[in-house]
C-alpha cells in the first residue's frame, strides 16, 4: 500500500528514479530577489529560517540509498544552505550514507566570504561534487569571494569555471563524483543568454501567474523531487507553498512517494499540459526534455487524467499550505 492507495490498477507506476533530489537544508535565505518565490512565504525583514534536521535528512539520505537510485543529490531550493548551523556535518551525513552520489551545492555563497577557500576545500573534501556559486548583481557577496577566492588561489583544492560563458560547466548536470568544480554562474536576472531563460514565475509567488505555457508539457514531476526541511514533499520544487502535498518522507518513503498515487495524478496532468488547478495554472515552468516522457526515452504512454484524479487533486488543494503566504 503506498499513501493510502490500495489499488494500483487504475495508475501506472512511474519507472524511472528522479533526475535529481532536492534536499531543503535551509527555508530562509539572507537575500530577497524580487525573482524567487521567498517573496510569497516571507516578507523582506524577516530573517528567519527553518532548519532540517540532521536525523531527518540521515533519513531520507538512507531511504535514497535504499532505493538504488542514482540521482543528482541537490543542496538548496527554498533557501540559502550555508546558513544551516550544521552544514557540514549535513554534507558529511549525504557523501557518507550515499558514497556514489552526485551532490551539488547551491548557494549564493553567504557562508563562504570569511575564509573562502579553506571553507570551501572543507566542502570539497566532504565530499561535494560542483558548488553553483550564484551571482547576484546587486549584493557583493559575490565579489568577495572572488577576489578571495583568486588572491589565495594556490591554497585552492578545486577546479573553477564560468557558466554559462562555458557551457560545459552547468552545475545542473550530473557531475561525476570524484570531481571537485566550482561554477561561479552569471546574475540569472541579468544574464543574455543560458540561464536567464529558465527562470519562472514560482507558480505566481515570483511573478504574476500567466497563461503563455497553458497547454505545454512539464517534466518537474518526472525529473526530480524535493524533499522539505521538514520532511514534506510537494508536487514541485516550484510550488513553494507546498499546495499539492505528496507526502512525508517520516511516513512514507521517499520511493513510495516518488511511485504514489499523488505524483502519478500529477504526470497525467502535465504529460497532456492540462494545468487547470493550482499551484500549476499559471505557471510559466516546462523543464527539459519534454519530447523524451513519460519515460527517459520517450517510449511509454500516460493514460489521460480519470475523474478520479480531478477530484483527488481538488482534495488536495483543501489542505492547509505546508508553508502558509504572507500577507500582503
């Protein structure tokens, strides 16, 4: 039985393990870009931040293990991971319980201005694979570790690059896990090209809702999952609200989500671009690859969204949000 879902013939079981998981360390960030969906959970003085915990992710990080898969372990979504108080013990607990793991680190690189390249040879040798080193224009954080990070370095234990001035250097791929890259990657919000094209609306909290994707496939729900600082796991690392609610990896394991009846509603959905209900109406999000699903080599069909599946979606949305709006 997974998430209550006694019978499986009316769904078909997803095949293939995620792209990527993504791993909320961190909800709360010490910026506030007028392009993240933080903006729709926290207002612009508010610093708080909500904290995984260390027995929590050891446990999702086992039940990953577990599963076999071969995902790109991704640290940081809904917050900045270098304001954890125990991040790397964090890294540790993900290299040690997933040696063979892809991990990637996310950051706009707030714990790294003091110390920048002994702190991050530490994060290399726990055994992170790329760090995503995010430009932001209007701060200077950036510009401080740089200027650190080239006047010491000799002492630097890792490759750097640019992206996207080299395009082999996405910090989204899967890097393989004996390698040690710093990607320092262009203002998103600024650049003219690669990345500036994949921002999105966070389902209307970034931006306003439009309907200029209505109609258009969405990988999310095939390619990757995100699991919460609490456990939590919605439909889309996009609805920040946490509006479709998936399930609880301290219930449910994360594969039993992964395969559950609520990520099986959604692919029926957006395999065909129906995006009547939130969080997806108005969504400007599609991902990648959209010619090769339900399954990475395109070969396999969804059956189209049954009455069932409006109403368990409906159901849904009757939820409190795992993460409440602000109000404005």
């Amino acid at each position: 039985m997974r998430n209550g879902d006694t019978s499986m013939s009316d769904y078909e079981l997803y095949p293939d393990p995620p792209y990527a998981v993504v791993i909320d360390l961190v909800e709360g960030c010490n910026l506030y870009c007028d392009f993240c969906g933080l903006q729709g959970v926290r207002t612009k003085k508010e610093k708080n931040y909500k904290f995984m915990d260390l027995d929590t992710l050891s446990e999702v990080c086992h039940q990953i293990q577990d599963a076999g898969w071969k995902s790109r372990i991704e640290v940081g979504s809904h917050g900045e991971p270098t304001m954890h108080p125990d991040l790397y013990e964090a890294i540790d607990i993900i290299r040690t319980t997933i040696p063979d793991a892809s991990i990637m680190l996310t950051t706009n690189g707030a714990g790294f201005v003091k110390d920048t390249v002994p702190r991050l040879n530490r994060i290399f040798d726990l055994g992170v694979n790329c760090i995503g080193l995010d430009e932001y224009e209007y701060v200077n954080i950036y510009k401080k570790i740089r200027d650190n990070l080239f006047e010491d370095i000799d002492d630097a234990d890792f490759d750097v690059g640019c992206y996207p001035d080299d395009k082999s250097l996405s910090p989204n791929k899967k890097w393989s896990h004996k390698v040690r890259q710093l990607v320092l990657v262009t203002d998103i919000s600024k650049a003219k090209s690669g990345t500036k094209s994949n921002l999105t609306n966070h389902c209307g909290l970034a931006a306003p809702l439009t309907q200029a994707k209505a109609g258009k496939r969405c990988s999310k729900p095939f390619r990757e999952v995100t699991v919460r600082w609490d456990g939590n796991v919605a439909g889309c690392c996009n609805d920040w609200l946490g509006m479709y609610q998936c399930g609880n990896v301290l219930d449910t394991s994360v594969h039993e989500i992964w395969e559950g009846r609520e990520f099986r509603t959604l692919r029926r959905f957006l395999y065909r671009g129906i995006r009547e209900m939130a969080p997806c109406f108005g969504c400007n999000n599609t991902g990648y690859r959209l010619g090769f699903l339900p399954d990475r080599k395109g070969l396999k069909d969804l059956d189209p969204p049954t009455k069932n599946d409006y109403a368990r979606w409906k159901t849904l949305l009757k939820n409190k949000p795992l993460t409440p709006p602000i109000k404005k």
